[in-house]
C-alpha cells in the first residue's frame, strides 16, 4: 500500500484519499450506522419479555382463585332445564313486580343465547312504579338464584310526577348443565349353561348270587 501511494502523484494521492474516506463512510452508512440503536431495541425487548413473564407468573400463581371463580359460576343461577328457563324467567319477574307493588304493562320479546358456562335470558318490560317500588323490585330480583340483572333501564316521570314510567331489560343467567359422560354399558355376553349328556358304555353292575 505505502509503494502504491509512493508512485502517485501529490494530486492522485489527494484523490485516492477522498476516494477511501468516502468508501468508508458509505460503508459506516450502509452497515454500521443503522444498527446503533440495535442495543436500547434489545434493552426494551428485553424489559418487555420480563413485564410479560411477571404477568404470566403472577396469572399462574392466581390458579387457586380463578378456580374458585370458575366453581362460584358455575355453581350460580337457577338448576332449572333448559326448556323451563324462558318460563321460570317471566314468572320470576311477576312475582317480584307483584311482591314489590310494581305494575308491568308490557312485556318485549324474549331471546335467549348460551355461553361456556350459562344459558341467558333477556326480557325487555315496561313498567309503572314508585321510585322505592322500582329500586325494591330490582334489588330483589338481583338476589334470585335465576342471577337477574339489569342491562338497560330508561326512566320517565309520568305527568302527575308521582309514578315512573321505565323501560327495563332484564337478563337471567341460569346455569348450563356440563355434559354428562356416557355410562358405557357392558353386556353380559356369557351363554348360559346347557345340558351335557354324558354317554357312557359301561353296563350295569350285577350282583352274582353264590
């Protein structure tokens, strides 16, 4: 390299030179530079893999509890069949209108959807009540084992301002029974016992007279 540069001229060596920085730089530019931030990338991935591992760790050391949710769940609401439900439901909501003093006028269409875990029943009613009558009779239907909850409720005074007019959507979860394994049934396959005939060709004993 110093007897190439040696044989050039002053001006070649000039040119050579800013040939080589510039090489440099564009090799700087092309492969260096652009993996500068490849440490703080590293670093972040590294501090989010651990926030996630954190959470996982504390999600599995939460088994216990989510286990006992599961359990309260499927144990809550109503062990009624799935075909009783729409019934149960509606007879559910006029028994506590009537224990609550409120008056149900109209009852919407009733729609039912199932889950994992629970069948669910909506039910949209319009009803007049005082406002202790309506707050008595959706407390207490929350605390049936049918799990009733409101979902929607639009309040309205009426015109003497001493009665609410509200549009309520109710909705019941009953529980949805778990499928029952299949008894496999064994059959008894032994053939029974018949008769052996035994042949035999020895003659009877006599008794010789003396």
């Amino acid at each position: 390299m110093k007897n190439f540069f040696a044989q050039l001229r002053p001006m070649e060596r000039r040119l050579a030179v800013a040939v080589l920085v510039i090489l440099i730089l564009v090799l700087n530019w092309a492969f260096i530079w652009p993996h500068f931030s490849d440490l703080s990338k590293l670093d972040s991935r590294r501090h989010t893999a651990l926030d996630t591992l954190a959470k996982r760790q504390a999600a599995i050391a939460d088994t216990k509890k989510y286990q006992d949710l599961v359990s309260h769940f499927q144990s809550g609401g109503g062990d009624v069949p799935l075909e009783d439900q729409a019934i149960n439901f509606l007879q559910t909501i006029r028994l506590q209108a009537a224990a609550s003093g409120v008056q149900v006028f109209n009852f919407g269409r009733q729609s039912s959807k199932t889950n994992e875990f629970f069948s669910e029943q909506s039910e949209a009613i319009s009803v007049v009540a005082t406002d202790a009558q309506l707050v008595d009779f959706l407390y207490k239907l929350g605390e049936g084992a049918s799990m009733v909850r409101v979902r929607d409720l639009d309040l309205q005074p009426d015109q003497p301002k001493q009665h609410l007019n509200a549009n309520v959507q109710l909705i019941a979860s009953y529980q949805k029974k778990s499928p029952t394994a299949a008894t496999a049934q064994t059959t008894s396959l032994a053939k029974p016992a018949t008769p052996v005939n035994a042949k035999t060709n020895s003659k009877p004993a006599t008794i010789k007279s003396k």
